[in-house]
C-alpha cells in the first residue's frame, strides 16, 4: 500500500487508490491477515485444533474477544480506507462469507463440544461478515448488536462447557446427556445460548 500510495494515514491512503494490480494485492495480504483473525474460510483450519487444544477460558476469549475486535477493525478499515476498491473488495467478501457459512455448517457434527463451537465460530465469523459487507450505519449498527448478542451467547456456552468439564474432565456430548436432571439450570443457560447461537 504504501509502495502505491505513499503514506500509511489511513485518512490519506482513500484519495490515492485507483484498484491497480499491486493494490488488489496489497488489499489480499490485509484481507487474509484479517481473515485468518477471524476465522473465516480458506483461513479457518487451525480454528478447531486450537480450540480443543486450548483451556476453554482461552477458548472463550480467543472466539469472542479477539473475533469481535477484529471484525471492528477491519469494519473500520474497508470502509474508510479501501472505500474507492469497494467494488473489488465487496466481491471477495460475498465468496469468503458464503464459503464461511456453508463450509461451517456443514462440519457441525462433532463429538468434541469444542470443537463443535469452533465450527460454530467459523459459520457465525460469516454472519458477522454480512453486517460489514453492507458498509453502511446499519450495517455497522447491525454488526455492533449481533457481536453483543453473540458474546454474551459464547461466553455462556463456554461457562457451561468449563464446569461441566470439571466435573467429568472431557469435552464430549455424552457429558450432556441427561444435563436437565443433574443441573437443570446449566441445561437452561445451555439451551438458551445454544440458541442464541
């Protein structure tokens, strides 16, 4: 970017973009960067190895905190710094959220609960994506609720996920079985973030 621009102020950087090539590549180095922080697809596969690898309150953090501020920036950034590409960069993005809501879907089944809520974060990375493909108040407005509404789902999740795996010391759904007559109120607090989610 610099190399075709000559600055690195983001207020500066809009007047000079004329979509050449060397900017479209500069533009796919920040997006991929940025995708891999969100987890969106081609740049989701460390998303669920490290997931389950991870204690759950890394894990929390990591899908909550760390995909919530990424999204704000690169928010932020498409709409103010690459406004002029906002034909190129749109494109890319319709590709990468469709691939991230199917893809993720699709791999749902899991026996591991973490690994199921990786897959979930990669899906919901598209849906978040949708509030900043649109470039507009509402969409940023949109993007603020739905990560509001997705953190405190997560986190509930991840709370329910941590004691249980206390108790049994795995992360499996057969964990879950029966949950309502043990802890009702963990299944509650589970079922209603689940469907939040």
């Amino acid at each position: 970017i610099y190399g075709t621009v000559g600055t690195l102020y983001f207020d500066d950087i809009p007047a000079h973009l004329d979509g050449s090539a060397l900017q479209i590549m500069a533009f796919v180095f920040f997006f991929s960067g940025m995708g891999f922080k969100l987890s969106l697809v081609p740049f989701h596969l460390w998303t669920a190895d490290v997931y389950e690898g991870a204690p759950s309150v890394v894990t929390a953090y990591l899908s909550v905190i760390s995909k919530g501020s990424a999204a704000f920036v690169l928010m932020t950034i498409l709409i103010k710094t690459f406004a002029p590409m906002v034909d190129q960069w749109q494109e890319i993005l319709y590709w990468v959220i469709i691939a991230s809501i199917t893809l993720a879907n699709l791999f749902l089944r899991q026996e591991n609960l973490k690994r199921l809520m990786a897959f979930s974060s990669i899906s919901q990375a598209g849906y978040i994506m949708l509030g900043v493909i649109a470039g507009t108040q509402q969409g940023m407005a949109s993007l603020v609720y739905y990560v509001l509404i997705y953190m405190f789902a997560n986190l509930s999740v991840f709370a329910v996920i941590t004691i249980i795996a206390l108790r049994a010391q795995r992360f499996t759904l057969e964990e879950y079985n029966g949950l309502y007559s043990t802890n009702p109120k963990l299944a509650f607090l589970m079922t209603l973030a689940l469907f939040s989610l």
